[in-house]
C-alpha cells in the first residue's frame, strides 16, 4: 500500500514537473532565435505584430499564445523594439505591451536646409518627410516666422537620440530646449556687445563652420576676420555662400568642388560676392563652438584668407592684398595640379 502511494505521488510529482516545465518554456524560457530590431506601427494589427517578431523567435505558436493570454491582440504601443537574446515570451510581451521601445540615435550634421536634414531624420522615423515637414511649419508660424526653413538656427551639429514614434513637435521641443539652455546669460551680453542680431550671428556662425570645416582652431580667426571685413563695409566675399545659392537653386543635386568666377554673380541673397552685409540666414546647420567663436570672435586685423594646400583643411591669413594675391595664386595651381574643376 505504502509503495503505491509512493509511486503515485512520484507520477504526480513527474507530471505536475512535465507540465510545470513546459508553463515555464512557454512564459519564460528564451524563445529568441537571433537579436534584432521590429517596428510596430500606431495602425498595425495583431497580425502584424506576430509576422514581424517571427523571424527573431523561436517558436512562433508559443508566442503568440502567450501574447493573447496577456492582451497584446487587444492592448500594444508602437515603437521599435529590441528583440534580445535571452528573453521569453512574457517578457517580449510585457515590453511591446508596456511601450519600453530602444531609441535611434539621429545624426544633425550640417545639413545646407532644413528640408534636407528632415529627409535625412525621418528615414529613422515612423513618420515621412511630408508630414514632418507640415508640422514644423506650423511650429515656425507659430513663432512668427514665415516657415520650417526658419527654424534652422535652434539645432545644433551633434548625435541625439529619439525614438521611432517622436512626433515632429516632440522632435523640435527637444531642440528648442537646448537653444535656450545654450543662450547663457553670458553668451546674451556678449551678443548686445557684439552689435549684431541673433540671425546675423547665426548667419556668420555659419560661415566660420564652413570656411573652417568645423575645425575648432581656426574658428575664432575666421570669425574675427568676417567682422573685419562687416564692420569695414566690405562684402564678405565667402566661398560658402556661393555654393550655398548654387545648391539652393538645385536642390542640392549638383556638388561645387570648385567656385569659378562665373558662379560669383549667381543671384541670391545669401551670395555675399554679389551682396553686401551679412546673409539672412545660416547657410547650414552650426555647431556650439562656431556660435561662441562669433561671440569671442579674435581682435586680429586680418582681411584675407586662402585654403593653404602645404596643411590640408587650413588657411593663410593676412591684411595685405599683395601676400593674399600670392598665397591665392599658390592655392589655384594646387587645385590645377589636382585636376580638381
């Protein structure tokens, strides 16, 4: 008698075991095959959510019991989620259920437009470009101005991170938020002592990004220069801003490797070869450090500056015309040499 309870006991204790095993397969035991990364989207359906997890899982059946047993058929949030080696079906659920999404990182570099950095942003977004676009544009107006374009100067050069679903408003507060963070104290009494607007700052920040090719070293010396140059009556004459009015007239379709002579009458009113004063606007997006070099611009006397080909990326500075008309001359058969047109 007593070994026939033993046994008994002994088959309940293998059964609730077996079964007990296969309840925590199915809720718990990793069912990732490979790691990667799904996107559910605001409208998908259940349907969707299995077809696209199932290529980074297991067992697919197992799954998608375990996701209707918790609601994820009725309940999910979208975003775009890792899925991780090591994890079971609760805990790919719970995630999807719980909206706990792995952000993208955004590279802004200095995009010559904002409608060329919005393409580039929302290839990383669950949104295209048309409807970010209107809905910064509606930001801009918001703000008194005429549009998205207008919007240039709150980002800076950086890498962020957003998530797949950031709408466009939540795209642009995080920006903002920064802008103003940046706008110290500090940095807004030397923008009154500088005597000139935020725009024109802006403007010419730009400028020292590009001439400088975002080398920090240089940057003070340009921008000491270009106010040389703004406060003198001169025009900027900045190579930048012709390919600027080129590109923006493309499309930003046809590279300038070279500015010839026939491009420095190209009509625009950021070509500072053809117009006095400062452009309107940036040329591009900026970086932190050719905003603060504007604002702690060198005293230097310098006019002119020409790429010096013996330090690639680097310039030759001077006050006189006769040195720059040499270090030019030298500069021009550089590029001859390299066949560079």
């Amino acid at each position: 008698m007593k070994k026939a309870i033993l046994i008994i006991i002994l088959l309940v204790f293998v059964v609730a075991g077996f079964f007990g095993l296969r309840f925590y397969n199915k809720y718990f035991g990793n069912n990732v095959e490979k790691d990667g990364y799904i996107l559910i989207p605001h409208k998908a359906n259940f349907k969707q959510i299995l077809d696209s997890i199932a290529p980074y899982i297991k067992d697919r059946e197992s799954f998608e019991a375990v996701a209707q047993d918790k609601g994820l058929n009725t309940s999910f949030k979208a975003g775009r989620y890792h899925i991780e080696s090591g994890k079971g079906n609760t805990d790919l659920v719970n995630m999807i259920k719980a909206g706990n999404q792995s952000a993208n990182s955004f590279r802004i570099g200095d995009f010559g437009d904002m409608y060329q950095m919005i393409g580039k942003v929302t290839k990383k977004t669950e949104l295209d470009s048309l409807h970010f676009v209107n809905d910064l544009d509606g930001v801009a107006q918001e703000k008194g101005y005429k549009g998205v374009e207008d919007l240039k100067k709150y980002f800076f050069i950086d890498t962020y991170n957003f998530f797949w679903t950031v709408s466009p408003r939540e795209f642009f507060a995080k920006f903002e938020d920064q802008y103003n963070d940046f706008w110290t104290s500090e940095r807004k009494n030397k923008e009154q002592q500088s005597g000139l607007t935020r725009d024109q700052i802006y403007a010419l920040a730009s400028i020292v990004y590009k001439e400088s090719g975002g080398k920090k070293d240089e940057m003070k010396t340009i921008a000491g220069l270009y106010l040389n140059r703004y406060r003198k009556g001169m025009k900027l004459q900045s190579d930048p801003t012709v390919i600027y009015a080129i590109n923006k007239q493309t499309n930003f379709k046809e590279p300038i490797k070279r500015v010839l002579y026939k491009h420095l009458s190209t009509p625009s009113p950021y070509n500072t070869y053809a117009n006095a004063g400062i452009p309107p606007g940036p040329i591009c997006v900026v970086d932190k450090n050719s905003v603060d070099a504007v604002l702690s611009a060198e005293n230097n006397n310098y006019i002119f500056m020409c790429a010096d080909p013996a330090r690639f990326g680097y310039h030759k500075f001077t006050a006189s015309a006769e040195e720059h008309a040499v270090n030019a001359k030298a500069y021009q058969n550089w590029l001859n040499s390299k066949n560079i047109k």
